[in-house]
C-alpha cells in the first residue's frame, strides 16, 4: 500500500509537469488544466493498472500542515512593505471590509435563493460557505495579470488583498465553525466570536512580526554558511505555523482560550524575511531562495488542483442533485464579490491619503478574483460529522459544501480565468504608457537595423547570395521605415518620452550596480536599502509620467539634509559614526551616479542610440547626472576635509576588503577553468584564509 502512495504521488508530479508543458503550447492558464486533468484521472483509475493514481489523497493535516506554509510564504516574502504602506487604505478595506461584505451576503442571500429552489438550508452553513469562498487566491490571477499587462499598482492592491484575506477568511471561517460545534447561545456567542476575530488577526500579526525578526536575526548569525541559510529559511514558514497553532491550543489566559492565526502569523513572518532578512543572507542564497521557493509552491499547487479534480468527482452527492445550488451559487458569489469591491473601493476612494482606483480598475477585481487552494483547505478541515438538527438531507453539511465550494473554484478557472485577458483588453487597462509605447516602436526599429548588419554579414561569409541579401535589406529597410513613421505619428512629444525611457534606463543600470556593491560589502544593509528605496520610487515616479529627474536634485538634497540626524536616530547599531555613515552613502551615489555617466558615453557609440536617438533629452539626462556627479564629488571633499583621519581609515578598509574579494574570486576563476586543481584551490584558499585571519 504505501508503494502505491509513493507511486501516485510521483505519477501525480509527472500528470501535472504534462499539462504545465500542455498550457504553455496552448496558451491555456496551468490552473485551469489541472483541475480538469486531474477530474479525468477519476476514469483512468477505474483502469485496474491504474488503480494506484488515487493512493495518495488529500488530507486536512496534508493540506494544512505541509501545503498551505509553502503558498503563503512563497507568496508573501516578494512583497514590498513600502507597496503596502502606499495601498494600506484600499487593501485593508477589500480584505477586511471586502471580505466580511461578501462573507454575509453570501450567507443570507444563499440561505434566501436556497430556500426558494427547495432546499432548507441552515443560515450557518451557508454563512460558512461564504467564509470558505470569499477569499481570493493569488496564485491564479497574479500570472495572468503580468502575462496582460496590468497596471503595477492594480496588480500590488490585487496581490496586498489576496494574502490578507487568507487569513480574515481562516480567522471567520474558524468562528462560524464553532459556533455550529458549540451551539450559538445568543450575545455571549457573538461577543466571543468578536473578541476570537480580532486576537486572531492582532496575536497573529505580533507573533508573525516575532518570528520574522527571530529568524532574520538568525540567519544573520550564520550568514556564510549557506546551508544553514537556506534551513532557517525553510524552517521559518513551517515553524510559525505550527507554533502558532500550538499557542492556540494551549494558551490560556482569565479563563479564556487565546487564540492567534497561524495563517496570519506565517504570512507577517514572510513578508518580515522578504523585506528584512533578505538582506541578512549571502548573496547566492538570497539569489537562489527566490528560485527554491518558486519551485516548492509549484509543486504544491500542482498536488492540490489535481487532487481537488479527483476530490470533486469522487462526491457522494448526486450531480442531479448538486448541479442547480452550484449554479446558485456561483451567480451569489459573483454578485457578492461584485457588490463588496465596489462598496469597498468606493469608500477606499474617499480616503484622500491615497490616489483613487479607477472604475476599469475595480471591474477588473471584480471579475479577476479567482479561488484556489485555501477554499479547498477550508472545507477539507470541516469534520466529516458536522451536522446541525435542522440537517435533514441524505448527503451530509460538509459533502454540500465541498460540492457548491468546488463548483465555485471550477467557473473561476474554467470561465473567469480564461477571459481575464479579453476583460483587461476590453476595459482599456492594457494600454500602454508613452514611454512603453516609444519603447515598443524604437525596440522594433532597433531589431530591423540589427537583422540588416545580421544580413551583410551573412552574405560576406557566403550564407546567402546577393539577390537573396539585396530581397532581406530592402525587406527589413521597409520594415525598419514603417515602424518610425508610426512611432512619428503616435508620439506628439518624442524628446520627453526618449528622456523618460534614458531615465529607467539609468536608473536600473544604478539599481544593479547599487546591488554588485552590497555584494561585494562595500556598503552595509541600512546604505543599500536607502538607495534602493530612493532608487525604486524614482523609478515608479517616471513610470507615472510625475516630476523626477529635474526634481531629482531637490530630492537629493532634501534626503540629504535629513541624513546625519535619521543616522542617529535609527542606524546606531549599524557599527559606523554619523560620519561614516554620511561618507559611505555620499561614496556609495558617486560610485552609481558615475557608472551612469560612464555608460551614457558608451551609448553614443552603441546600437542603443537607436532607442535613445533624441539629442535633446540625451544632452538633459546627462548634464543632470554629470551636475549630480560634480555635487558629490564636493560633498565627499568636504567630509574628508573635516574628518580626514577618519576617512582616510575607512577607504583603506574598504580597499583592503576589496582586494580580499578580488583575491577570492581570481583564486576561483583559476579553478573554475580548471587552471588549478582541486587539490591546490583547497590549499591556496587556507593559505590566503589564515592570512587574511
């Protein structure tokens, strides 16, 4: 028996790498294919061969415990708690408000649209259905949102409310269920279920914030040995979890059993290592954590949508029977979700902190909420017993749920996730912005200049023939004229789209140099994420067409000015002075700023001068650099020229660190091309080890 288990989770993993390769051909979203493949193994298995596929099944514990850790935290660490900050209003309103909107009109107008088809359905379970099927999954939809072109901001609101809600919907969902255990006992009930809501999400979110800092701190103990890295990493999401749980079993306090949400706990402890430990790891395993989560999440999304298709067609309850409260109920769920993000929006927009959510945007969160693998771990975690007196159906309370939950999930895949392209085209929000547009025509110009020098070379080195060079030149000249006649009529005012595009464009040649620096400890954590913040605003200002560059100045000076005190009053246990912190931050801009200037000459002599060809936003952006580079260079003079003993010390450790890096890396360059041996990599590393000790 448990070589079949073995077998039918292997059998599973090969099915579901099958259909991952099917949907890419077919341009079909994987989701979608799995839950109907895994709904056609039912038949397969039936196949007496085949009659392990069905060994391995899920279970609460399975899904709980093991799957559900891995989604939420692979989820959350790649959210910026700056994006949250910037959208807090509008996505505390759709996963908190939002969400309870569409829990209760999905409880009493179910229980209302039920009673009139003829089914007398208790309005607790179907509050508990609603609880269940109100969450959205990210999962599904943030792919999709990418592969379209939705607006950045849209996508953050969409991914910032798809994590929070988990935990709202689970906390909810957790309270209607034991009320239905227990037994409602009127205002007692309500005012216990209230006060279990909210230190769910309040003892969650403290105990997350603990063990995101626990850990991160952790890591940083171990920092060099990549394995232990990577454990703690693995540990965290899992850990949280269950010690979460393990306080709400145990933990009591007045008399009063205490209850905190693993699920938000797991998932402020991921965002916590996302934007704070992140930067306590070694660079090759803070490269490669993004790649090894990715895969895990993979592998168990993949389990759980095939095994939801097995879960659906092995019901006891009858199709006949379940078919029209299924389709009642996804036409409640439409509307509750429709009614709870307008409702939710609408009131976010009077809040003036925050920029307004445009009407397209907020049909787009209607229809674009699909539903995954937490509804499917809710209703898993119902006991296969539950039953309240008024039940009187052959089928029981959990066995309709799962019914109308699961026929739910399938119109979310099956008809809302393969039309979201089609709505995001209709509603205009895939429209692409100046600079997008310019980037398009100038890429595509830049392409046919390419394959004419790709042409010559080709026909010199005897590929082709001289008719067949001279047909492939005039074709790609005429595709090369058409494209920059269209992009001289569709841009008005060409010279500001150019300087918006050299604008990303170096600022995300300072982005990587700024990240090459950390690397290389040149700088410490608080410098880095200072010029990563500066730099990512400023990239997302030009992206919206706001007042950067020409403004960039002021913003320089202004953070500047603000530095020395903000040093004091936040870095002290960096290990650096005031000044040295100054130093390093005004070296560290001087380093980006200079490779900037330095790359914008190289441009001029490079095929991208076909991107960036308007001489006048060309001369702008690199006048204003060349004026930034001069300000720093006197900026650093006078740190030096007031602290010079003490600057003086600090380059020549920094330089000294250097030459140990350089050191390091021709040492393993020489063995990587196998100029060395092993044998002598090893003993040259001591060697240049204990000296450096």
């Amino acid at each position: 028996m448990t070589l079949d288990v073995y077998l039918s989770i292997f059998t599973l993993m090969l099915f579901s790498l099958g259909i991952n390769i099917f949907s890419l051909k077919m341009r079909i979203p994987y989701t979608v294919l799995l839950v109907i493949g895994g709904s056609l193994l039912v038949p397969l298995s039936k196949i007496e061969a085949f009659q392990f596929i069905t060994s391995f099944q899920l279970t609460p514990e399975l899904l709980f415990f093991v799957f559900l850790p891995i989604l939420i935290f692979e989820s959350a660490y790649n959210i910026k708690i700056r994006n949250i900050q910037e959208n807090k209003f509008a996505i505390s309103m759709l996963a908190i408000a939002g969400l309870l909107i569409s829990t209760f009109f999905i409880g009493y107008v179910g229980q209302w649209a039920f009673a009139l088809l003829g089914f007398d359905i208790p309005l607790l379970v179907t509050l508990l259905f609603g609880a269940i099927i109100s969450a959205t999954d990210p999962v599904a939809v943030l792919s999709l949102f990418k592969e379209y072109g939705a607006p950045r901001r849209l996508t953050l609101i969409f991914e910032g409310e798809s994590l929070f809600n988990d935990g709202t919907a689970f906390a909810i969902f957790l309270v209607f269920l034991d009320i239905m255990l227990h037994g409602f006992h009127g205002a007692t009930t309500v005012l216990q279920g209230l006060l279990a809501f909210f230190t769910m999400i309040i003892g969650g979110g403290l105990f997350g914030l603990l063990m995101g800092f626990l850990f991160s701190k952790l890591i940083e103990w171990v920092k060099g040995h990549e394995h232990l890295e990577i454990t703690l990493t693995l540990l965290v999401a899992h850990f949280t979890f269950l010690l979460a749980e393990l306080i709400s079993e145990e933990l009591v306090i007045g008399g009063y059993h205490i209850q905190i949400s693993s699920i938000i706990a797991t998932l402020v402890a991921s965002i916590v290592m996302g934007n704070f430990g992140r930067y306590k790891m070694s660079t090759g395993v803070e490269e490669y954590m993004e790649k090894f989560w990715s895969y895990f999440a993979f592998l168990a999304n993949s389990l759980v949508f095939v095994l939801m298709g097995l879960l659906f067609t092995s019901l006891s309850i009858a199709i006949h029977v379940a078919i029209l409260p299924i389709l009642i109920a996804i036409l409640i769920v439409v509307l509750a979700r429709a009614i709870s993000v307008y409702c939710s929006i609408g009131f976010a927009n009077l809040n003036r902190s925050e920029e307004d959510i445009p009407l397209n945007w907020q049909h787009l969160l209607s229809w674009g909420s699909l539903r995954g693998a937490i509804a499917v771990i809710m209703v898993m975690l119902i006991p296969d017993d539950l039953s309240l007196a008024n039940w009187h159906y052959p089928f029981s309370i959990k066995e309709f749920i799962t019914a109308i939950t699961i026929g739910s999930i399938y119109f979310t895949l099956i008809i809302k996730a393969t039309t979201i392209g089609k709505v995001i085209h209709w509603l205009n929000i895939d429209t692409l912005l100046p600079h997008e547009q310019m980037s398009y025509f100038k890429s595509k110009a830049l392409i046919y200049q390419s394959l004419k020098a790709r042409t010559k070379e080709l026909f010199e080195q005897k590929y082709i023939n001289e008719a067949q060079y001279n047909t492939l030149t005039a074709e790609h000249q005429a595709l090369y004229d058409n494209i920059c006649q269209l992009c001289h009529e569709k841009n008005k005012d060409p010279s500001h789209v150019v300087e918006n595009m050299l604008r990303i464009y170096t600022l995300a040649l300072q982005k990587s140099e700024l990240k090459e620096i950390f690397r290389r400890d040149e700088i410490n954590e608080n410098i880095y994420k200072k010029n990563l913040l500066i730099l990512e605003t400023q990239i997302e200002r030009v992206e919206q067409d706001r007042p950067q560059l020409e403004s960039l100045n002021i913003y320089l000076d202004n953070w500047i000015s603000k530095m020395n005190h903000f040093i004091k009053r936040t870095l002290s246990s960096s290990g650096l002075s005031a000044t040295q912190e100054l130093y390093l931050y005004y070296r560290t801009q001087y380093k980006l700023i200079s490779k900037v200037v330095d790359d914008l000459a190289k441009i001029k002599n490079s095929p991208l001068i076909e991107i960036f060809d308007d001489p006048k936003a060309f001369q702008n952006v690199e006048s204003i650099y060349q004026h930034l580079k001069d300000k720093t260079i006197q900026q650093m003079a006078n740190e030096i020229k007031s602290n010079k003993e003490l600057v003086d010390e600090m380059n020549l450790q920094s330089a000294q660190a250097l030459l140990d890096i350089s050191q390091a890396d021709t040492l393993k360059d020489l063995h990587q091309y196998e100029i060395i041996s092993s044998k002598l990599y090893v003993l040259l590393s001591k060697e240049f080890n204990k000296k450096n000790d």
